[in-house]
C-alpha cells in the first residue's frame, strides 16, 4: 500500500476516534488533486474501473470467468472456514460443523488449501491474518488499560508488526462502524496507536530514504562511463554502457526497478507542481533517469523473455502432467544464475491475478483466462522447488552477487573518504588564505 495513501487512511481515523459518535458521519471523498484533471465517466459502469458513485478506493472490475470462479470459490471456502465450528468427540477426533452439517477432513483440507492459495496471490484478504490482526489488537488494547501510561512504549514496542500491518486500518474502521468504543479510556489508547502508526510509518520512510543511497550510486555507476572521456566516438560510448549494465546485472533487481518508477513519478511531480515539466533546462535529471530506466528494462528484458518462453511451453500443455514434467526438466538443468529470478517471474506473473481483481493490472484478461494453469504452475514450482533448494542451487550466484554488491559498496566508500578529504582540504586552504589575508592587513601601512 502507497506511504501517503496510508497516511491519510490513519489521519482520518485519528479524527473519527475522537469524533462525537453521535454526530452524522459524512461519505469519504476523494482528495482533490490538481494534476489529474476531472474524470470522464461513461454511461455503462461494466465499462469503466471509476464508475460514477463509487466510494473512495472501490473500483468496478470486469474479471474473465475463469479468474472469477477462481474468487468466487476462494470467497466462499474463506467464508465457510469463518463460521465453521469444530468438535472434539469421545474418541479423540475432531468433527467440524457449518450449519449443523458435518464436514470431512478432506473437505476441510481442500478448503484451507483454496483460500491459503488465493490470499497468497492476492485473489482475497487473507481471513486468516486478518483474524490474527484482529485478536492482537483486542489483546493490546486490553493490556492498555490495565497497565499504567508509562509502560505504554514498551508495549507498544512488541506489537510494531499490527501497526504497520495493511489490516490495522480495515480493523480500526470496522471498530468505529460498530460504535461499539464507549469506554473513554480505550478511545485515548486507540488514539494514541494511531499516531504510533503514523510516527512508525515515518520511520520507514526515514529507512527508506537511507536505502536509495545504495540505488543511487548504481545510478552514478552507470552515469560515471557514459561522462567518462576516454570513448572518443557514439559507438565505443554505447558499448562501454552496455558492458557496464551487464556488470551491474546482479543489482538490478526487483528493488531497483522499483526504485527506478518511484524516482521518475517523484521527479516528473515535483517538475509539474513547478510548471517545469516540460522545460528541458530544468528535467535534466529526470531525462538521465529515463534513459537509464530503458536502458536496465533492455537489458532485464533479454532473460526476462527467455524465461516467459520456458514459462509458455509449459503453460501449453495440455495436461496438468504434461506440464508439471516439462516443469521439473526445465527446472533440473536451469543455471544458478536464473533459479531466483526464474521464480520471481513465476510469483510475478501469478501475483498479476491479485492485481487483476484489484483492478490494477490493465492486460488482466489475457491471464485471468488461465487462471487454473498459472495458480498449477505456482503450486508446481513451489513443490519441485523449495525454498531449501532455490537456496542450494543458486549459491553460486548469491555469491557472485555478494562480490558485486560489495564492490559497489567499496566504491560508495572511495567516494565518500574522497569527499571527505577534499572538504578538509578546502577547509584547510580557506584557513591558511584567512591567516595570510590577517597577516597582509597586520603589516600594511594604513
């Protein structure tokens, strides 16, 4: 979830905690942004992701069937395990029950199994975390009150995975929409959870920011042979950029890329909140951004393509054997280089399904029509490769990667003592020329 969309979500509910809960709540509104212009909407919501009267957040998505059944099952075994009741009989076995009518062992197995499969790929919340989040803040706050104020860092402090948890939000809402927080003192502890949140949050940030150090001199890294002199021509200059990129390879993973987008959405703000978007004195920095940016894609794109071919000969099989065979084969003889990315591009694509029902994955129809292949697929891999194995077979590139990074940090550190070095010579040298201008002045005439 977006830092500042998070922000806001725990600003508004500072303010409904502490609201009169007698008072008229008024609907959520959307932020006004000055950037984005008005929103056209069509007449047919089916149509449309932002349909007209829909609520802050909500988004009206038009799933292919077999992503939908995929849901819709998912939805209704998550569901079914909430309100499922178990027994313990005479004999030792457990019994479950849903409306008085027993289920079996394996029903209930087969249904853990659809909705831990789901909630990891994004299809529905997971209902188990979300009960999990839900029992830790009722056991928090219940430990709040009765614990005097002064302990209430320390306790706070062995719960930070609630606060930052995309759950505590939706639990919190779910809290004041009951209106069932009467007791003032739990109130005050709720509000102060809020801005312990929020004050969490900060330092994330704050981490963040201390992280794009590391991002930022791969960025120089590459910048520091497309400025160097010693390539007379275009041609020799693009060859040392491309060898240089392929140096770096092994950094430029998921958190660069990441990095890559959030750098030019940043940089492409701060120009339009200027009205400098378009002056090319003034984006210089934003143009270096998106040529490197085309330049790792291309360079990502050349093993991201073979392993979407691998991935597409197996999803082309048509039988579930068929595929998980020419799976394991594929797997066996793979390069350590490729067995983590290979698996990042697997849970990648999968994970597109999540972002489908969300709305947030625009080519979502192609995939959703193979849904039951590509959740096989995850399960699949999953099984012929562990996290165990994943581990053994790509040591030798985790070691690799090791050198690289390191060397990229004894560069950073170059750097750094040469700065140093270079302010404390000015310093030095702005000392002595003060030293001879008192001098000069102490022995002139005047």
């Amino acid at each position: 979830r977006p830092a500042r969309q998070l922000e806001e979500e725990l600003a508004e509910l500072e303010i409904r905690v502490n609201r009169d809960p007698d008072a008229t709540e008024a609907p959520p509104s959307r932020p006004f942004d000055l950037f984005s212009g008005p929103e056209d909407f069509v007449e047919d919501p089916a149509l449309e992701v932002n349909y007209p009267g829909a609520g802050y957040g909500e988004k009206n998505v038009v799933l292919a069937k077999e992503l939908k059944e995929a849901v819709d099952h998912a939805t209704f075994a998550a569901r079914t395990l909430e309100i499922m009741t178990q027994e313990v009989g005479e004999d030792g076995v457990t019994r479950y029950y849903v409306n008085k009518k027993e289920l079996s062992q394996k029903q209930v197995a087969n249904m853990n199994k659809i909705v831990t499969e789901a909630a990891e790929i994004g299809l529905i919340p997971d209902p188990v975390k979300l009960q999990a989040d839900r029992n830790k803040l009722d056991i928090l706050l219940a430990e709040l009150s009765s614990q005097p104020t002064e302990r209430y860092q320390q306790i706070t402090d062995e719960y930070r995975d609630l606060l930052l948890s995309d759950n505590f939000v939706p639990i919190v809402k779910t809290i004041l929409s009951q209106k069932t927080l009467t007791d003032p003192k739990t109130k005050a502890n709720l509000t102060r959870l809020i801005q312990s949140a929020s004050l969490l949050l900060k330092e994330a940030q704050a981490l963040g920011a201390e992280l794009e150090t590391m991002q930022l001199e791969v960025i120089r890294s590459i910048c520091s042979v497309a400025m160097s002199p010693q390539h007379q021509t275009q041609e020799a200059q693009a060859q040392a950029l491309t060898d240089k990129v392929k140096e770096l390879r092994p950094l430029l993973d998921e958190t660069f890329v990441a990095y890559l987008k959030y750098a030019v959405a940043e940089e492409e703000a701060k120009l339009a909140r200027r009205g400098l978007l378009h002056d090319p004195e003034a984006n210089s920095w934003l143009f270096v951004l998106k040529i490197i940016r085309e330049g790792v894609y291309a360079e990502l794109a050349k093993s991201v393509n073979r392993y979407l071919e691998h991935i597409w000969y197996v999803l082309r099989m048509p039988t579930k054997k068929e595929r998980r065979l020419l799976l394991q084969k594929l797997v066996d003889d793979m390069p350590s280089m490729d067995v983590r990315p290979f698996v990042r591009v697997v849970d990648d694509i999968v994970a597109s399904l999540g972002q489908t029902v969300k709305g947030e994955f625009d080519n979502g129809d192609v995939l959703g029509g193979m849904t039951v292949e590509l959740m096989q697929l995850k399960r699949d891999l999953k099984d012929i490769l562990p996290q165990e194995r994943i581990n053994e077979m790509a040591r030798a590139a985790d070691d690799w990667m090791e050198e690289k990074r390191q060397m990229i940090q004894d560069q950073r550190d170059e750097t750094r003592r040469r700065s140093q070095e270079k302010k404390e010579r000015q310093k030095l040298m702005g000392d002595d020329e003060k030293d001879i201008r008192v001098v000069e002045e102490e022995s002139a005439p005047w």
